[in-house]
C-alpha cells in the first residue's frame, strides 16, 4: 500500500508514488495508492491547480479517499486500511502541513499489529520554515516504525532529530526518473518548442519558489562573459511565488532575449521536450536537501550546474557530470563559461548515462525492506 499523491494529483510526488507502485507491481507485488480527494485547500496551493489533464497511469490501483483537512475523513480512511491488513504501507513525507493528516491515518493502521509503516523523506525540516512545523513533525516521526532518507543531508537531520528516539532509517538516494520517455535528437526538440535552432540553451526546471535561486541564475546570464555565446536560459515551471520580482529583475537586467520564461505546469508528456533541447542543466538553489530535477536530468544523460547547499552534491559528482559551485551569480556564470570554453558536454553526458546506473528503484525497494 502507497498512501500520498497520485493521479487524478499532477506534479513530482505523485510520479514518484506511480514509479515506486509500477516497481513493486514489476516484481509480483499487490499495490494500491491511496490519494487525495482534498490535497491542499485552494488557499495555501499556490499554484494554478492541483490536478492532472493528462490520463491515469494504467496498470496502478489508485484509490481517491484521502481529505487533508477533515480528521473524520482520516478516522474512515485509517479504519478501511487496517481492515485491509496489507503487510506494508509506505508514506511520502514532505512537509509538515501533511502530519496531522497522515499521521493519524498511519496510527490507526499500525493498531492492527501488523503493518509496517515505513516513510520515504523528501525533508524533514522544511525549506520554508513555519510556527509549529516541530510538532507536527514530532506527531509524524512518532507515527512510523521506520525512514529512507532520500539524502545524507536528511539522513543526518532525521538522526538528529530523533535523538534518543531509536527507529530504523537509511539512506537510499532518489531514484531515476526513468518515465519520461525516450531521448530526442537534441534539434528535434529545439523544434518541438519552436526554438531558434541556431542558439544553444541552458535549463532550469521546475516549480519555481524562492529557495531554488532562480534570481541567481538571472544574475548569472547577466554576466558580460556570457554574452560571446549564442545562448538562451530556458525556464520551464510554474511560479510557486510572486512572479513579479523575477520580471522586474528580468527587465532591470535587459534579458528579454536571453531569457525565455514558460510558466506553465509542464505535463509529462513533454518534459523530454525540454531537457533534450538543453546542453546542460542548471540547478541554483539557495538551499535543498535533494532533487528530483537531478534524476530527470540523468534520465536524458544530461549534463548539470549545481549550487554546493543541501545534499544536491551527494548526486552530481564534481567535474564529472558537472560542476558544484557556490550559491552566487558569478560562480554559477563561471561554471556556465568553463562548460561551453572546454567543450564539456559531450564528456559529462557519457559519464552521467554511467553515474545513473546508481539511481535504480530496485535499490530503494531493498532499503524500504530493511527497515519494513
């Protein structure tokens, strides 16, 4: 049993809860997502909506029951599952809004003395720190018999965390992102966009929210060592934030043809698009734990620029697949100019289709049974 977001729930969690379901389905298992009905009340989503156009995954169970905000809903739902006895329940845990909620569903199961609990962390403490996000992590942790830690970074934090508090945890790293479809010849994807083929372009992709230092990567184009190159940033992902400052820097640093800004929910169908038309990825985070944009970007052997915070460097080997570089405007342009100066692109894509080797689902079904 999965319980978290999934279909008709569109973007990175409930792609991650569909590819572990399809792991587990590939190797014999029987399994059921349980998602949301109501994932996030419409004023703290802040995005245009929580919801797929794009048809349910075939071959997944997938189970629409879950209220966020109703504790009687999460009385009903704890009550179905444990009558259901299922051997393994296994928990996405990404901030500490969802505690309350899944916590409870997940207390109420354990109450058959059967099932394990097992939660797979994004964070532990969130980017975007809030008044209570201790105790309700407290009610979380408390609610589990076990953890993957998706990073060392929040390995080390959910030790700390616990203290005295002794649960079985590990680190398994995120695993590949291996649904997107195949690889495009990089000019068919230019095409596909309806980009000038005659300018190469770098990519940042994702949500867009203030941690993951877009601004930074703004600043960077701006850089006049950039200017010799025939090249474009493009910034795929809708606005998590307020747009209006990212315009405003837009304007003020004169990169309206630099820059070209589709802030859209990208559906999966057309994330190949984007990553194949790109010689190289660019994460420029402020802070972060770990990345599902990385294991999209090794999917397609896609070269990377990240910034040296969080646990983003456990993934992307220095000079290998890429480059780790503080969090500034000048060493991300830097780590641009070293990249197209030495060529470096088809290096570090021939390495990353060797590095992605790493990232597989079978190795994270193994974690999740050693701490089941």
């Amino acid at each position: 049993m999965i319980i978290g977001s999934a279909h008709p729930l569109r973007g990175g969690l409930a792609t991650y809860n569909e590819r572990l379901a399809k792991e587990y389905i590939n190797q014999g298992d029987e399994v059921t997502i349980y998602t949301f009905t109501l994932q996030y009340p419409g004023f703290l989503f802040p995005g245009k909506t929580q919801y797929s156009s794009e048809p349910a995954p075939q071959g997944i169970p997938i189970k629409v029951r879950i209220n966020s905000i109703n504790p009687l809903n999460w009385l009903r739902v704890g009550r179905e599952i444990k009558k259901m006895n299922p051997d393994l329940v296994v928990v996405k845990f990404w901030i500490p809004f969802m505690a309350p909620c899944l916590g409870s569903i997940c207390r109420i199961i354990r109450k058959n003395k059967h099932t394990r609990v097992i939660s797979i962390l994004d964070n532990l403490i969130p980017h975007e720190k809030r008044t209570g996000d201790r105790l309700f992590i407290r009610y979380w942790v408390n609610s589990v018999d076990g953890f993957i830690a998706m990073s060392r970074s929040v390995l080390s934090e959910t030790r700390q965390f616990l203290g005295t508090d002794i649960k079985k945890i590990l680190f398994c790293p995120h695993p590949l992102y291996d649904n997107f479809g195949s690889q495009l010849p990089k000019e068919e994807a230019k095409m596909m966009l309806g980009l000038d083929p005659g300018f190469s372009y770098i990519l940042f992709f994702g949500f867009i929210r203030d941690y993951k230092g877009l601004d930074l990567l703004l600043n960077a184009m701006a850089d006049e060592r950039l200017q010799k190159y025939p090249l474009k940033l493009l910034v795929a992902g809708e606005f998590y934030t307020d747009a209006k400052p990212y315009h405003d820097l837009l304007n003020q640093l004169k990169l309206g043809e630099r820059v070209i800004m589709y802030n859209e929910f990208i559906p999966d169908s057309a994330v190949s698009d984007y990553f194949c038309a790109a010689d190289v990825v660019v994460q420029p985070y402020k802070s972060a734990t770990q990345s599902g944009v990385t294991q999209i970007a090794y999917h397609f052997n896609k070269p990377m620029i990240i910034t040296n915070v969080g646990g983003l460097a456990e993934f992307v080997p220095d000079g290998k697949v890429g480059y780790v570089v503080e969090p500034t405007a000048t060493e991300i342009a830097s780590a641009i100019v070293k990249f197209y100066d030495e060529k470096k692109e088809d290096e570090f894509s021939s390495n990353a289709a060797v590095e992605k080797l790493n990232y597989s689902w079978g190795k994270m079904l193994e974690a999740i049974d050693g701490v089941a």
